[in-house]
C-alpha cells in the first residue's frame, strides 16, 4: 500500500520573522499556537458590506445584472438558502477583472449601496499589503517570488454567514481548507466563528478571537516556497441567530506559473518537482471541490469526496509504496 513520506506538517505558525518590524504584523499566542495577525493600516467598512448584501438580496433584478458580468459562476452566489448541506455563507466574489466589466450604470446604483467604499478598501490593501507580504515570503523561501506574481493575480470575496438564509440548525458556515493561492487576508467584524486546526492534534480547533485580521498563506506558498512557508487548514463556524461578516483578500500566482519548488525538494512528488503543473491548472482541481462544498458545482460520477486536502495532499507530496 502507497502512503505519504514524511512531511512538513501543516501548521498553525506561519514564520513571518523577518519582516520589517514597520510591516504592522506579527506574531501572536492563542494558548499554544500561533498565528499571523495583522494591524490593518485602515478597518473594513462592515456597515457598507452589510448594505450591499441586503441590497442584492432585496433587488433580485440588481443581482441577476450583477452576475451576467461573469456568466461563468456568477458573482453573489446565494447557494446556501437552497441547499442546507453546503456552506451556509453568501458570498460576492470581486476581481480587478470582473470589476471592470460592472456597466456604468449598474456600478453607480451599487455604489450607492456600498460597493464604492469596498472597493476603495481592497484597492487600499492590496496596494499596501500584496508588495510587502510577497517580499517577506520571498525572504523566508529563499527565491524571489515577485516575478510570479507579476500580473497581480488578486481576489476580493466578502462573506455574510446570515442564518436567516439557510436552516437555523446548521453551524457549518464554511468547511474545513486550505486556500489554494499564496496567501490570505481575513478581515472579521467582530463575531467569532474563525477556527485553526491544532498542528500536533489534527481534527482540534483552536478559535481565532472575533476581532484579528489573520495573515494565513495557501498551496501556492507551500509548494513555491520548497516547502519552508507552511499553509494552514482553517473552517468557520456559525453562531446560531448571530449574523457575521468578514472581508477576505485572496493572493495567488500568475495563472501559467508552473506549481513547482525553486529547487528540487525530496518530499515533493515527482510531477511537483518537475513543474508539470501550472497555477491555472491547480486552482481549477481544487476549485471543483471547494465549489461542491459552497453548493455551486456538481462532483464528477465517483468522487464523492467533498475534502480538497486530500487530493492536493496526494498531488504535492511524494508517496512510498
């Protein structure tokens, strides 16, 4: 029988040591184990991502205009008030591109309700952040990871886990993961529901307080860093009648980047190490699942297993038989 050789653990730590001691993070002790927080250079603006949710849902016209911008998948998905074994989250899912297609018209009426000082708050974060954090990663994998990321290959996805969307019993607000790209941001309103699996006992959570804004980095980071960044599988969960919002900046390679370490590393399979794959393949494998687990795709005849961690977990590391 195939089974893993030994590897990186996926941990909570996140050694960002080397950044600047200007860079506004660090990190910070939840009992035993540590995260990336971040002090945000300027606070999230809930009160107009709160707006712009319960403006999509009270306009459905609005909304359907919304997602004929990116027919594909849409853009306020809305998958949990019809299917009460997926996440249990809305969602609007932004992108520099799919911004820019927004017709005029549609764009002023949105603003109005909201989306203009969204807007305005990623373009500020990801201006500051994306640079800084990329250096700092650079720094740690021993390879400069600028040049991967030269189109500036970013995502804006705003969250409202409502339980008035979906049956009040379920607590799943989002599955346990690890993000696909290099790295993360989570902005949170206050409400708790955030949790990190424990890396020496796997299937423990450890609460992330309401009110952090966690650094946390993806596959990417893993496999481009040879393994010296760890990524980190975290889930929310809901807060029966507690409505909670959170903002997320999502950071990933340019799409043709092939999925491979700067120098060969023995842990890696053969197909990692080799570069067979690109970024643009690799997120479209886990995006098959993650969209299963969100209720917005159907799996293919024979895989029944909603868990993305596992296949990625097979494709990244080298396997003994």
């Amino acid at each position: 029988m195939c089974h893993s050789s030994a590897q990186p653990r996926l941990e909570l730590l996140i050694d960002l040591s080397k950044l600047r001691s200007t860079s506004g993070i660090a990190l910070t002790y939840i009992g035993d184990y540590s995260l990336t927080f971040i002090n945000p250079i300027t606070a999230a603006p809930f009160s107009a991502i709160r707006n712009l949710f319960d403006y999509l849902a009270q306009n459905p016209a609005s909304a359907a205009a919304l997602n004929d911008v990116y027919t594909l998948r849409g853009i306020f998905k809305t998958a949990a008030t019809e299917n009460p074994t997926c996440d249990q989250k809305l969602t609007v899912d932004l992108s520099p591109t799919r911004i820019a297609r927004i017709p005029p018209g549609l764009q002023v009426e949105l603003t109005e309700h909201g989306l203009g000082d969204i807007l305005t708050f990623f373009n500020t974060i990801s201006d500051h952040y994306v640079p800084q954090v990329i250096t700092s990663l650079s720094a740690i994998a021993g390879r400069d990871l600028a040049p991967l990321h030269a189109s500036f290959n970013v995502n804006f996805r705003l969250i409202d886990y409502n339980p008035a969307t979906a049956s009040p019993k379920s607590q799943n607000g989002c599955g346990a993961h690890t993000d696909y790209g290099t790295f993360s941001i989570i902005f949170q309103d206050g409400t708790a529901g955030l949790e990190m699996e424990a890396p020496e006992t796997p299937g423990t959570w450890v609460p992330v307080p309401g009110n952090a804004t966690v650094l946390l980095c993806g596959w990417c980071a893993v496999v481009l860093s040879g393994g010296k960044v760890a990524a980190v599988r975290h889930r929310v969960r809901r807060v029966p009648g507690v409505r909670r919002l959170s903002a997320v900046l999502f950071v990933a390679p340019d799409l043709d980047v092939k999925m491979a370490p700067g120098e060969r590393v023995e842990a890696f399979s053969e197909a990692v190490n080799k570069g067979l794959y690109d970024v643009r393949w690799f997120k479209e494998k886990m995006g098959k699942k993650w969209r299963y687990r969100e209720g917005n795709e159907n799996l293919e005849c024979g895989d029944d297993s909603a868990e993305q961690d596992i296949d990625v977990s097979q494709l990244v590391w080298k396997k003994i038989c």
